[in-house]
C-alpha cells in the first residue's frame, strides 16, 4: 500500500488543533469523561474520527487508562493524555501532560524552554534532532519546528522536582528509554547545556521509574 502524506498530514493537523483545544479547556476537578468526550466531538467537528478511546492517565498510571462511560473520576495531579486522530485509517497520534497540582511552576518552565529554543540555535538543533529521530517522513523545518512543540512541552515534565519531609528532590526518569528523556538525563548531569541545570536549580536528584501499564 502507497503511503498517503496528505491524509496522515490532515489527521497531524486535526491532531495538533485538538491538542491545543484540550489545553485550553482542562481544570483539576473536571469529569475525565467529560475531557474525553469534548476531545472526540472536537476530532469529529474538523472531520477526523478518533483512532482509539481518548486515555487519560494520572499520576503513578503512566498511560493507556481510558474513562467509562459512566466513571465519575475526576482530573487531579500528574495528568497524561494521550489520543488519535485518523483520516481513512492514516493515523496521527499524539500526547502531552498537565501538571494540576503545580501549573504555575510548569508554566515557568515551559517558558523557559521556548526561550531558550527560540534565542539557543544549539540547543534548536539538539531538540530538532530527537524530533527527526521519530519521524519516517520528509517534513519542511516549519513542519518540524511545530512538531518540536512536543518536545517543549514534556521536558519540564521529564524534569519535575516534587518535596518530601520538606526536602526538594528532582526527578530523573529511569530506564532511559526515549530521546527526550535521554536529552533530559544529559541535561541533568550538566554534559549538555549546563546553564540549564543552573536555571532550574536541580538538586538532590533520585531516580524515578517510568512504567507503562
């Protein structure tokens, strides 16, 4: 079978619009059927069909929790979505955290991430090349700069800090087993880009095993 760009890019950007839908519109305390069902109409509205149940994992679930149709759990903490948009079975699939517990510190990070992909050529190629890693397509930059926002918007989640018995302690994902969050574990040991590490006051650093059920 030919491989079909124009409708694996129309679902990408069905994928991207509902993405950026959903950010806008979920609080701590909403129903996760709720999310998931205004998520689904949204893939529908711009004429794509959700490729499988909209997941909606919290905290120590890392992925692939989908709500019933009548749970009455609700957003809170470490919240993972993950959802699909396909276009005649060519599928796009696509994912990013919210930090409900702690928004206003994840905010500060993703700023200072954008910031510094937009003003650090460096640091631009290193997030470019993990995103063209991932990728069996020919993109344009302009296509992988919108893609990168993937990568922009996990990092402060893959470099989370959290505090216990008032000691803060930072994150370090383990098995490394992603570009991103072999990008991040470089960061952390300061091999790469040490003024970040300086930035976000990384400390105390424990390992944090990432499962996925």
């Amino acid at each position: 079978m030919k491989l079909n760009k124009e409708k694996i890019l129309k679902a990408g950007k069905i994928a991207s619009e509902v993405r950026e839908f959903a950010r806008s519109f979920i609080k701590k305390g909403m129903l996760l059927i709720e999310i998931s069902n205004k998520m689904e109409e949204k893939i529908h509205h711009l004429g794509g069909k959700p490729a499988f149940p909209t997941c909606l994992s919290i905290d120590n679930i890392a992925a692939h929790a989908t709500p019933k149709h009548d749970s009455a759990e609700i957003a809170k903490g470490i919240l993972k979505v993950d959802f699909g948009v396909h276009m005649d079975g060519w599928i796009a699939d696509t994912a990013f955290t919210v930090d409900l517990e702690n928004s206003e510190e994840y905010k500060k990070r993703r700023s200072f991430f954008y910031k510094k992909f937009k003003e650090d050529r460096q640091f631009r190629k290193e997030v470019f090349n993990i995103v063209r890693s991932t990728i069996s397509l020919d993109f344009h930059e302009f296509e992988i700069e919108k893609l990168s926002e993937y990568v922009l918007d996990e990092l402060p989640i893959v470099l989370c800090s959290f505090i216990y018995d008032k000691t803060e302690y930072s994150c370090h994902p383990y098995p490394v087993n992603t570009k991103i969050s072999e990008f991040a574990e470089k960061i952390q040991n300061k091999e790469i880009f040490p003024e970040i590490s300086v930035e976000l006051k990384f400390k105390n650093m424990v390992c944090v095993q990432l499962v996925i059920v």
